[in-house]
C-alpha cells in the first residue's frame, strides 16, 4: 500500500534538532514512499506573542537545508516534498499570503496553536472540564475565521488541544455532541473552498487518539471532503513516521479509497 508521511519536522523547526537526511532516512526505514516536510513558519512568536520575524526566512532555510542535503546525498531513498506549516496566518493575513504563495513550496498547512485569550494551547494550565470546553470553543471560532482565508492547502491537527488536557488529567475532546454546529460549519467551509485535513497520528502515538478524531473525519468524507494527508507530527527521528499505518487504517475505515499528495501546491490523489 501506499505510504506517505505529510506531517514531519526538522532542524529548520526551533522544536527540532533532527536533520532533514535523518529524518528521511529514519522515514524510508519505516517503509514511507513519500513525505512533505512541513516545518513550522509561526507568524506569532510562542514566547513573546508579537510577530515572528523568523518566519520571514523559514522558506529560505528550508531550501537551504534542502539543497545541502541533495549536495550530499544526490539519491534520496524516497520522495520528498517541501510543505510548510504556516501556524497563526491570521496574525499577519498579509505576510502570511506572501509566505504562502513561495514558488519552492509543495504544500502549505494551515496551522493554529496560539489563541489570544489563553497563550499557546501547550503551554496553558487547564483548570477544569469547563475550561477545557470553553478552550475548545474558542479553539472552533478561531478555526472557522482562519477557514475563511483561502491560501492554504489543509488544516492541521484539528483538536490537537486534546493531549495537553489529557496530560493534565482532562479527558475532553473536540466531539460532534459538544461541538457539532461548529464542527459541521468549519467543515463545510474547508470543502467548498477545496481545502483539506489531515489525520495527525501524534495523538495515536501519545496515547489519545488521532486528531482529529475519526467521527469528525467520517463527518467530513460524509459531507463530500476528499482531501485529506495523513501525518506523524514527528520532530525525531525515532517518531518518524509512528502510527502513520493506523492513520491509514483509520481514514479507509471513514470511507477513504485515495490520500492526498501534492506537488508545487496542486492535489493529486492516490489510491490507498
Ligand atoms: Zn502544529
Ligand atoms: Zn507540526
């Protein structure tokens, strides 16, 4: 079957100390065929929340670091794309937009990791069931704006607030019975503008399940969403391409007979 990885970080992310050539070694020795580095490019800066002036030369850097790995190792084991996760767009819409429409990138991904009222979702102190659910609230509004910008190819890891609570104790997550008219609206934003979502296995590998969970991805594929990637989230080499199988797995059980792959923005789909 057909495998590819669409979620994987490397030295270019400032959470990664992993080279990309390990990273897609340790990617092949997982049977990958194909994966798309999707390195952070935060238009906000996690520590300081003011604009990330780092994300100006993210693309430049993974070019770089690209092409010094092709200097060394002409024949990669695999296929490699170069994708982007372009976290907080609406933090600076217009610099987000410039970032995007890089002529080097394969795939963009929208991403949302910060929202204004409570920081950045890994590092808030959760308090209560109720504050998880108000969190969880605010985590939708904020995705269903972001929707509403078309320069993206998929959204990231929807729900992924999910381990930090589960860290901390909480057992909630982004469900149809708490969330559904929310859900249901983002959804359909996504697949009228022909934008995609992933399944992030790093959920899978943690212990809490994939983000998002499978109801909303079948909830998806029901209301006529086919594209979709699937993603280890991996920033080591020893995560590389962890659960990506069950991701797999998981997404043919929602009805999906075809991933995404893209190359230079556009989406080709191939059977799984
Ligand atoms: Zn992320
Ligand atoms: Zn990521």
């Amino acid at each position: 079957m057909f495998l590819a990885d669409y979620h994987v970080h490397s030295d270019v992310s400032q959470d990664s100390r992993a080279s990309m050539y390990e990273m897609v070694e340790a990617e092949a020795k997982m049977g990958m065929e194909q994966i798309c580095f999707t390195n952070h490019c935060d238009m906000c800066d996690w520590h300081t929340y003011q604009f990330n002036p780092s994300c100006l030369t993210r693309v430049s850097e993974t070019m770089e670091k690209y092409n010094a790995m092709l200097a060394e190792h002409p024949i990669l084991p695999i296929d490699v794309r170069l994708g982007l996760e372009l976290g907080e767009p609406l933090f600076d819409t217009e610099r987000a937009q410039a970032i995007a429409a890089s002529p080097e990138l394969d795939m963009v991904m929208g991403s949302l990791h910060i929202l204004q009222d409570y920081g950045d979702l890994w590092n808030v102190k959760f308090t209560s069931p109720e504050h998880c659910r108000q969190i969880f609230h605010d985590y939708m509004d904020e995705l269903i704006k972001m929707a509403e910008i078309d320069y993206f190819d998929l959204m990231a890891h929807i729900g992924y607030g999910r381990r930090y609570m589960w860290q901390q104790g909480w057992d909630e997550k982004l469900s149809l019975e708490g969330y559904g008219d929310k859900i249901e609206h983002l959804l359909r934003l996504l697949i009228d503008n022909g934008r995609g979502i992933e399944i992030n296995c790093s959920g899978i590998r943690d212990g809490c399940g994939p983000f998002p969970d499978p109801e909303i991805i079948k909830l998806y594929k029901d209301m006529g969403g086919e594209i979709i990637t699937v993603g280890s989230d991996a920033h080591k080499a020893g995560d590389a391409a962890k659960c990506i199988r069950e991701g797999y797995e998981i997404i043919k059980s929602c009805g999906f007979e075809y991933v995404s792959t893209f190359k230079k923005r556009k989406c080709e789909f191939v059977k799984i």
